[in-house]
C-alpha cells in the first residue's frame, strides 16, 4: 500500500557526497511494520520525513493505495507521526495534546475529548489527561504522543526513533505494547531506529539502509541467515561476525577457501561455479556458530586464547592464531560452563553450515 520509488532527496547546501537519499525503492504492505534501520546519517529521517510530507523528495514517486501523494500536504496524508523528541505541546493538558490533531481538523471539542479520552484508554494513560507533559514520566510522555498520532485513526503510523529516550528497561516494555497496539489496530507503521535489537524485535520486515541506499529488505531472520552483502553482515549482530580475507581454490577435488591461518573445505552442498575460483573473498561466520572442539575434530583451527569476557548469559572469548600468521582475531561465544583462559590452546571448529562468503568487488 506504500510504493516509493526511485526516490532521490538532496538537501539544497549539502557539500558532501550530495545525496541523502540516493535511489530508493520500498514496498510497504497494508497494517505491515516495517523497520528503517541503519546507521546515522543514513538518510532514515529523510525518508520518513518524505512519507509524513514535511519534506519533498528531489525526484521519485512516493504513492499510498496505488495514487501519487508527493504533491498531497501533510495535514491530508492520513498519518500519525511521533518524533524522537515527542514534541508534546508543554502548555496543554494531556488531553488537549491527544485531541490537538483532532481539533485541527476542525472535530467539535466534545467529540474530540471524547475519542481523546478512548485512545487514552488504549495506551492506559486516561489517569493522566489533566496533567501538563512535565507531570509526567518519560515513559508516560512517549504514550500521550503515540496517543496524540492515533487519535485520528491514521492509515499509517510514522515513528522516528521512539525509544531512543527511554532507559533499558522501559523501552522493553514500551517495544512490546508498541507492536501489541499496532496489531490490534492494524495500522501500517514504519519505525526508524538504529537500533538493531529494536529493529529485529517489532518489525515484520526491515530495511537495511546505508549511503542513502536500501543494502537489504527482507524479515529479520532472512537478513540474520542471510545477508545479501558485507555491510548487512556486519551491522547485524553482536558481537558482529568474524570476517576473514581469503581465497577460493580448488584442491584435489574439493573447493578450498584458504586464508593465511587456515584452509576451510566446502562441504559439497555448498559448492560454487567453478568461475569463482581463484576469487578474493570474505569468510564470514558468527561468535555462536563457532564452537571449541575436540583435537581430533574434523576441519578444526589450533588457536590460542587471548582474552575471556564475561557477558553474564555466557562468555565472549576472543582468539587468535598461535602462529601469528592470521591477523584478524576470532570471536566466538560459549556457555558459562567452558572453563577456558587467556593463554589457553583450543581447537575450534565452525558449525555446520553456518559460513557465509561475500565478493570482494
Ligand atoms: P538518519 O536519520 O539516518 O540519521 P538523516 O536522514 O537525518 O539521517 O540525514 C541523512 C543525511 O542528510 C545526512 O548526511 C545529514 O547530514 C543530511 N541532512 C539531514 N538533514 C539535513 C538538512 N536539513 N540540511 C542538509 N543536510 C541534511
Ligand atoms: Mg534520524
């Protein structure tokens, strides 16, 4: 029910690279939650800013339900938008806050108190309504103004990092009734955050933006599993993925990724056109699909272990090759239970399947 396409904004005076959105494409289902992520400066606000209407794409087509909207005023988009700063009005009461949009669109005081008061209720803030926003909790103002962008009942719910003023805690609970209001009501929301925990927790899809640029679109697992190119796999994921230099080679029969502290085998199942032999990749593999084994395992890595942190759930333990000849260290996760030391030898062993390769271009 969103389409943008080809969408191009360039601020007038940007020196740099120009470009804040540079040629972006996004399809956005009806009552789906879609996550914009990326890191600053990525161009997230931008394009929210361009489907709220507040700012005006360079060139592309920005359409609701199949008609062009880039000429419609804000005011008749049919959205409710809560900004990084709630911009709740100081002055006005909670109640007034929630009904403002209402009132400005001409709905009689009664009726819009009324529905005022009932989106209150949905939110569990209509104890509130007669207290000013600095009578309330930071928890309590991230409600009204999500109150305030649904009390006109918007088609689309625009929300630019909600929660980035939130403690760890609050923003839990605030993510999970976020996503509960939203299925109840059905309404087609898109989040910007550059959070990725956030991200991969409420939405049904995110995209992946850098530069400007959709780098990935596609449900969280999809883009955890399989990333489509280097940037996607190591902004997502924490600790992020081991990313290795090496080159694919044949050797005696089997497809050989070699780096300068290591051969891995593909296994047959994971075998390339032959055309990509000879090509510089990166290796790619997660802390917890790397596991110590024993030293008789199959395709094992002698390492030695540089330093063990303790995360609390399990342990981060960095490694690196005793021989000095890999220069990247290695990341890899076990339980609690692993009684292992800086200084210590391991083998380790990557777990079935759970490699990835990506072109060096
Ligand atoms: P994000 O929300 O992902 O952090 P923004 O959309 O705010 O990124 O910004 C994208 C790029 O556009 C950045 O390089 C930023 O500096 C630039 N930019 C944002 N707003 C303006 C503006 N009003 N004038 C000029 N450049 C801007
Ligand atoms: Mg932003």
């Amino acid at each position: 029910m969103i389409t943008l396409r080809n969408i191009v904004k360039e601020y007038d005076g940007k020196q740099d690279s120009g470009r804040a959105v540079d040629g972006l494409n996004l399809e956005i289902n009806k009552g789906e939650f879609v996550a914009l992520l990326g890191p600053s400066g990525c161009g997230k606000t931008t394009t929210l800013m361009m489907l709220a209407g507040l700012l005006k794409p360079t060139s592309g087509e920005i359409l609701f339900n199949g008609k062009l909207v880039n000429h419609v005023e804000p005011k008749d988009r049919n959205i409710g938008m809560v900004f990084q700063s709630y911009a709740l009005y100081p002055h006005l009461s909670v109640r007034d806050n929630i009904a403002f949009p209402l009132r400005e669109r001409k709905i009689p005081k009664q009726e819009a108190y009324e529905r005022a008061k009932e989106t209150s209720k949905i939110l569990q803030i209509d104890h509130l309504l007669d207290r000013k926003p600095s009578q309330l909790s930071g928890g309590q103002q991230q409600r009204v103004a999500m109150a305030r962008a649904l009390s006109k009942n918007p088609e689309i719910l625009l929300l630019d990092e909600p929660m980035s003023n939130l403690d760890a805690r609050l923003k839990l609970d605030v993510r999970d009734e976020i996503r509960k209001i939203q299925r109840n009501l059905g309404v087609t929301t898109i989040i910007v955050t550059h959070d990725q925990e956030e991200a991969l927790a409420i939405s049904d899809r995110v995209a992946i933006l850098n530069g400007g640029q959709i780098q990935q679109y596609a449900p969280p697992h999809e883009l955890f599993n399989h990333p489509v190119n280097l940037f996607v796999a190591s902004f997502l994921g924490n600790p992020p993925m081991n990313l290795v230099q090496g080159e694919l080679r044949e050797m005696n029969g089997n497809q050989v990724v070699v780096t300068e502290g290591f051969e891995y085998l593909l296994p047959a199942d994971r075998r390339l056109d032959k055309a990509h032999m000879g090509k510089s990749v990166k290796f790619g593999i997660r802390p917890h699909d790397i596991a110590i084994c024993s030293p008789t395992d199959h395709q094992r890595i002698k390492m030695k272990v540089d330093l063990v942190e303790h995360l609390g759930s399990g342990k981060l333990v960095k490694v690196i090759d005793p021989l000095g000849k890999l220069d990247t260290m290695i990341r890899l996760l076990t339980g609690n239970e692993a009684e292992i030391e800086s200084g210590d030898e391991v083998y380790i062993k990557f777990k079935e399947n759970k490699f990835h390769l990506f072109d060096m271009n």
